[in-house]
C-alpha cells in the first residue's frame, strides 16, 4: 500500500524534528494498527494505517448495527485483531458515544480526542482543508504520532457526565419557568415578591398553587390561609406573613381584569416548577451515588458541594490526559474556557477577555464553587480581593478566582489528598 502523504498535513507535524518533541517525529513508527475514525450523526469516515504508518484502507460507515458490522468486517479484511488496533475519534457532540462503547466491549483501546486540539492540527497547515476522509486520516496520524492526548473516559465518568449534565439542563429549565412566573405575578400580584424573596420557595408555591390571584386570597378565610403556610413552612411563617399577604392582596395595584387567565398561567408554572424539583431530586441522588463510588476529595474544597464536585470530576475526567503537556494546569485552564486571550487589529489592543472555548459545564461549576470559596476560604478570598483592590469588576475577580480553583482542583486531583488551605504571598 501507498505511505500516508505528507501533502495534507499541517507543519507542526512535518517539521517535528527541527527542535521539536521528538515523540511527535513523522519518522517514529508505531506498535499498532492505529483507526481514526470521523465522527458524524448518521455517516463515520475511517482511515487504517499499519504499524509503519501506512494508509491501508479508507471506508465509510452509517451509525446503525450493520454499519458496526461492516466496521468489523473491514478490521478483518486486513487481519487486525482488537488487540492490535488503537481508534482514534473525536468527542464530537453525542454522535460518538455509540460507536465507542461498540469498541470497548471489544476491548479495544479507544481514544476520545478533544476537537479543539485536531481543529488546531488542521488549521495550521497552508491549505487548511476539511473533508471526512482529511479528518479520519488527520486523527489517525495525530493517534500514531502520539501528537495529542486521547483519553478513555470510564462508563461510570460518562455515566456522571451524563447526569450532571442532565441536571444543570434541569436547573436551566427551572430558572425559565421562574422568570415566567415573576413576569406573570408583577402584572397580577407584584406585591407578592416582597413577601416572599424566593418565589420558588416551598411556601410561596404552595400559597400560589391554592391561591393564584389576589382575588382568591381576598376570597380566603385568614384561618385558612394561616394553616397553608404553617404546614409548608413547616410552623417557621405564621400569623404576621398571613396578615402581611392578605393587606398586600387588599392593597395591589395588580391587573384586576382577566383573573382566570392569569390564575391558570401561575397553577400550570407551579405545577411545573414542582415536578422539576421531583425531577431534579431524583437526578441528584443519582449523582451522589455515582461520586461516592469516585476516590475524590473534591468536596473537601471550600465551595464544591457533591453536585459541583461531581460536574467538575465528569468534565474533567482523568487528569492525567493533561499530565503530559509542559504546563498541564495551563492545558486545564484552557479546557475549561478560563484562559485570557487577546484580541489585537492593527493599532487596536483590545483588553484580553475569556475565551470561553471549553466546557461550559466546568466553566460554571468553577465560577459557582469560587464564588461561594470567596466568602469561606481566606485564600481564594484573598485572590478574589486582589483583583477587587485592583479596580477589576466583580466577574473579573471571580474569573481570577475560579482559575485558582482550577489550580487546587488539579492539586487534589493528582495527590488524592483532602484540601488543606496555605495562605502565601501570592494567595
């Protein structure tokens, strides 16, 4: 069979040798049959080369169980055991779950690659080209190479990585329905959020569930109403907030045409918001489950609670994949989307702004475990301050303040120690 050309690929792996890594020489060969795999929703291009990193066969695939099978027929054309073979993929979307579980239980050792790392490949050739065929070839030189960090994410990872993710979309939803229930109530009832701050409180749901409008709590007898928000504050609220309610629905300047519309726009987000709390419960003790079967210490950072620690496991996965780069908590910073990048044009020097290219879902668990760490920790208080002295906005010193999250997360990860804080100089 023909050498894989050299035409295609980038410079960063033609010209490895010139003071480069020497791991990453298009000379070096490698121990096995190497598959990379372009993953897409219906149709996966494959590229095979041999150990001597030549192109054996290119060939396509559909995403169903005979396209598995003829995936499986085309490895035994060419003689390759599952024991020989490594399968290089993108985590492209969740088009390429299916198809890697098809692999492990083969026990074939699969790759997943970050494709931000094969975009960064393909993009820093001359013709920077992008077709299926490219790519497949592109993530089997990289696996042969040994030019990027695959990595193989365990099923109970993946398992919390689908939950967590499940969860924070959950949480999503909920914050929707919120905003479409204050939008509501501020033109019926706009009095009833200076009662109750939290208007998805057990107690203010339950009040809204019976009595929507201000016209059925006018309708109530106090006796009644008093009895509901004992019972769902569980004896906290009483006499006063009854009485409170009552003279603010007396007293609203609310909409008073149209109360059944708006009465059965509250009952149906209400009932909304509770099942999704159901729901949403339900998620979490799975979670837990799931985490208390890790060997993470993560919780024991100020700020990360099981359902934080959990997200940022999943996400993050296993952190030796980074362990490899030069600078693997810089790697980590970057994967997360913390990593400041400057935007220059010509005479313009803009400020450097976060770039926001990795997992979201990271990204968020940082910025809301560094959010509450400001305020129990003296350390990341210490980091958030700085920023804060410094004239920086609120969301700059909480960025500052997630990365050195980020750091610690990492310390932990690698050490498999509990936290222990050591305020220094630097924070």
């Amino acid at each position: 069979m023909t050498v894989a050309s050299d035409w295609w690929l980038p410079s960063a792996l033609i010209c490895q040798n010139k003071g480069g890594d020497k791991s990453m020489a298009n000379t070096q060969q490698s121990e096995q049959y190497v598959l990379g795999v372009d993953i897409a929703k219906r149709n996966h291009q494959a590229t095979l080369l041999d150990k001597q990193n030549h192109l054996l066969s290119q060939f396509s695939f559909v995403n169903t169980k005979a396209g598995f099978a003829k995936l499986d027929q085309q490895l035994q054309q060419q003689a390759v055991s599952p024991q020989q073979l490594i399968v290089g993929m993108e985590a492209t979307g969740h088009y390429w779950l299916n198809l890697y579980h098809h692999l492990i239980k083969q026990d074939i050792t699969t790759l997943v690659l970050n494709p931000l790392q094969v975009a960064a490949f393909r993009n820093s050739g001359i013709r920077g080209l992008k077709t299926d065929r490219v790519d497949s070839q592109l993530i089997a030189q990289l696996i042969s190479l040994k030019a990027v960090n695959g990595y193989q994410p365990s099923q109970q990872l993946l398992a919390l990585k689908r939950l967590t993710r499940f969860r924070s979309d959950l949480v999503g939803q909920s914050s929707r329905i919120k905003v479409k229930l204050i939008t509501i109530l501020d033109q019926v009832f706009p009095e009833f959020n200076q009662l109750f701050g939290d208007i998805a409180a057990k107690t203010s749901l339950a009040v809204l569930s019976r009595y929507p409008t201000p016209r059925e709590i006018n309708q109530v007898k106090a006796d009644q109403l008093l009895e509901l928000i004992q019972q769902a504050s569980r004896s906290q609220l009483g006499e006063e907030r009854t009485q409170a309610l009552k003279q603010q629905a007396q007293d609203s300047v609310g909409i008073t045409l149209d109360f059944d519309c708006f009465s059965l726009q509250i009952e149906v987000l209400v009932c909304q918001l509770k099942h999704l709390e159901k729901q949403t419960k339900r998620i979490e003790k799975a979670i837990k489950t799931l985490y208390q079967q890790q060997d993470s210490y993560l919780t024991t950072i100020p700020g990360i609670s099981v359902n934080l620690g959990a997200t940022i496991l999943a996400e993050i996965g296993n952190h030796k994949r980074f362990a490899h780069n030069s600078d693997p908590v810089k790697s980590l910073i970057a994967f997360a989307g913390l990593d400041a990048r400057p935007k220059e044009s010509g005479q313009t020097n803009a400020p450097r702004k976060m770039s926001k290219r990795g997992s979201k879902y990271l990204r968020t668990a940082l910025w809301q475990a560094a959010a509450v760490a400001r305020q129990h920790d003296p350390m990341f208080a210490k980091v958030y301050q700085a920023q804060i002295d410094r004239g920086k906005h609120y969301l700059v010193a909480i960025s500052h303040t997630a990365v050195k999250m980020l750091r610690v997360v990492y310390a932990i990860m690698r050490d498999k120690k509990a936290y222990y804080p050591v305020l220094t100089d630097e924070g």
